[in-house]
C-alpha cells in the first residue's frame, strides 16, 4: 500500500474539488439545506463526469476503479462543504454489494443506473430496538411460494424520498437449522404495503431521515440479493465501504472547517496583526491539521486494504479511520467558530450550521463506543464487552 497517489488520482481529485467549488457550502448547499430541497443540481453533475460510479465495474457504465476512488471523491466534495450522504449509501453500500453478491439481472438491471446516477438505492439496517445489531433485528421476511413477505420496522433511513428502491436487512428462517439469518432484498419505494415517514431532525443537511414500514410487502424472489444463507458477509461488504466513505466526508469537512478558519486568522486583525499570528489561535488549528492529515491516511489506509480484497485489515482501518476522521471533523469546525469569535455563529459563516451534521459521525454509522469495543477486541485481544 502507497499513501502516494497516482497522476489519475490526482486528477480525479483536481476534477472533483473544481465541481465542488461550483457547488460550494455557502452559495449552494446551505441553501438548498435551508429550503429543505435535495442536492439534484451536484448530484446530476456529478454523475455526467462519472464520479458516482467510480468504484462501479467498466461493463456496467462504472470506472472500474475502487472504494479509494469514490473515498476521493467524496473527500473533496465535502472539503467544500458538498458532501453528499446518498454517495455513502447508493454506490458505496448498495453497489459494491450488489456488484459483488448480485444476480445477473440485479447486476445489470441496477448497476448502469447506480453508475450513472439516474436511479438511487438507500439502505435499511437500524432498528429502534436493534441498532445496527443484524443479529438482533426484528424484521423478517418468510417465504410465501415462490415470493417473499417483509414485515418490520426501520428508523433513520437517508434519501428514502429520493431512492427508487431501498435495500433492506431481514431475517429469514435458514433452510438448514430454522435458526432466523439475515438476508437482503431490494425493495422498490413505491411496493405496496411499504409506508415512509419523515423523522424530524434538528441538524441542518439536505437528505432527510425516515422511518419505514413493512406490512406485509409481497416480493418477488428475485428481490433476494445473493444466498439466503451468507448474507452476514454480504452485509459487510457493504459496511466497510460505509465507514471509509463516511470517513472520507469528515476528512472534507474538517478541511473545508480548518480553510475557513485560516482564512478568517489571515485577514483579521485586532491588534495591529492578524489573530493568526498568535500561537492562542495558530496552534489549535496547526494541532487540527495533524489530527486531519492522520485521519485521513487511516481513510487512505482502510480504502487501499479493502480494495486489495483484505477484509479483515480493512474493517480494523475502517473502523479507526471512522473514529479518528469524526473527531477531528467536530474539533475542527467547533475550533473554526472559536477562531470566528461572535461571527462564526452568524449565518454569513455557516460554521455553526455544519457543526451539527459533523456531530452525527460520532453517532452513525457506527457509534464511536462500538467502534472502541472492536479495537479493543479484535485490535488488542481484549475480553469482548458487551
């Protein structure tokens, strides 16, 4: 593995900061965020330049390139402040499961539209009772003749409204045991007996949370992804890649927070010099940019493993770069308003708007407790916790 990136990367880079710099946090996104409208405008964008199906195999319309890839992207989206939470859970989750895991007709029926971003898929995991626990989720799926029937619960579901189909985690009776496993079934939005309802939020983002219902949705077998038996490891499949894209946005978000606040320590001046001159000032934010710059080699890190086909080393990286990506995103934009003073609360900065969309990193997609408990488990061989 090389932190040194190729001259395609650095490319791919260079075009995707050039779009978000178009679609910038202040003039773009906040607005949109405040309307309460989606992203439609960057997101069609982005998909025209092929920068949503990246890590999407060539003979379905992807690039052929890798979750470091699409990571990239999604880094310097948000270190403008366009982070988009659909490139978590659409390409990154859906994609590379369905690339890796799904029949030929789900392949090519969903794939071409995932990589040239014309359809959109969300993910449906967490449960209010369960969490993320698939093991403890309560929403099954039986088989009625040939078809399948979804039943269940799920809160906390990004971009339902926009998606046409949400792939959901169920449990189904193992032929085997009778032992309850989990499975994956793509359900269209739009399937009968299938209910969404609006979460009210208090953070500022364009994508929207929800709750859904399943109440006896009918589908057909071939909304099973993969084995009915193996779908445990379908599932991280797709979770690693969450956490290393969910990873990458802090990285952004802590850029476009530490840009900001440099600018502002630049150009203000008090006491005949610019604050920046002062270490009170300088040294919080030099201290953040090492915090940054780390998390974003563990990003680079757990991108390149997973890419490599390393499950195990990628899920460690992924895990801490999760970790350490969202602490130094919440520090950076909370020392960025510091550095504002009275001015990095108004809304001609925006920074107090971003703080809470950075906060729910410690929070989802895996909380930085359970992310503790892994690394204490399987890092350093400790009794497991919990």
């Amino acid at each position: 593995m090389s932190v040194l990136e190729t001259d395609e990367q650095k490319e791919l880079r260079a075009a995707v900061a050039k779009l978000a710099e178009r679609h910038n946090y202040l003039d773009y996104v906040l607005p949109k965020c405040r309307a309460g409208e989606p992203l439609d405008e960057l997101w069609n964008a982005a998909a025209d330049l092929g920068f949503l199906g990246v890590n999407l195999p060539e003979e379905y319309g992807g690039g052929g390139a890798g979750i470091y890839e699409l990571a990239l992207v999604q880094e310097e989206l948000a270190a403008q402040g366009a982070g988009m939470l659909l490139v978590v859970v659409s390409p990154a989750i859906c994609g590379t499961i369905i690339a890796k895991y799904g029949t030929a007709a789900q392949r090519s029926g969903w794939l071409p539209r995932l990589a040239d971003g014309s359809a959109k898929m969300a993910f449906g995991i967490t449960e209010p009772e369960a969490g993320s626990n698939s093991h403890a989720i309560t929403t099954t799926a039986r088989r009625d003749g040939t078809d399948w029937v979804l039943s269940g619960q799920k809160v906390f579901i990004s971009g339902v409204d926009q998606a046409d189909a949400v792939l959901v985690v169920a449990r189904t009776e193992e032929a085997r045991t009778g032992k309850l496993r989990p499975a994956l079934f793509i359900v269209p939005t739009d399937a009968e007996n299938f209910a969404k309802t609006p979460m009210p939020m208090d953070v500022i983002q364009p994508d929207r949370q929800f709750a859904l219902y399943f109440d006896e949705v009918r589908l057909p077998a071939e909304a099973l992804v993969g084995e009915q038996d193996s779908a445990l490891e379908q599932l991280f499949a797709g979770l690693n890649p969450e956490r290393i894209l969910g990873a990458a946005m802090s990285v952004g978000m802590s850029r476009y927070a530490l840009a900001r606040a440099a600018e502002y320590a630049n150009s203000r001046q008090v006491w005949k010099t610019p604050i920046g001159a002062h270490q009170g000032i300088a040294h919080p934010l030099a201290q953040l940019k090492i915090e940054t710059e780390l998390a974003k080699v563990m990003t680079q890190k757990a991108a390149a493993l997973y890419d490599a086909g390393d499950d195990g080393g990628a899920a460690e990286a992924a895990n801490m770069a999760k970790y350490a990506a969202a602490e130094a995103s919440i520090a950076a934009l909370d020392r960025a308003i510091q550095t504002h003073g009275g001015s990095g609360l108004t809304s001609e900065h925006g920074l107090a708007s971003m703080l809470g969309a950075a906060r729910i990193a410690r929070v989802a997609p895996v909380s930085r407790e359970m992310i503790l408990n892994f690394v204490a488990q399987h890092s350093l061989g400790l009794p497991k916790s919990y």
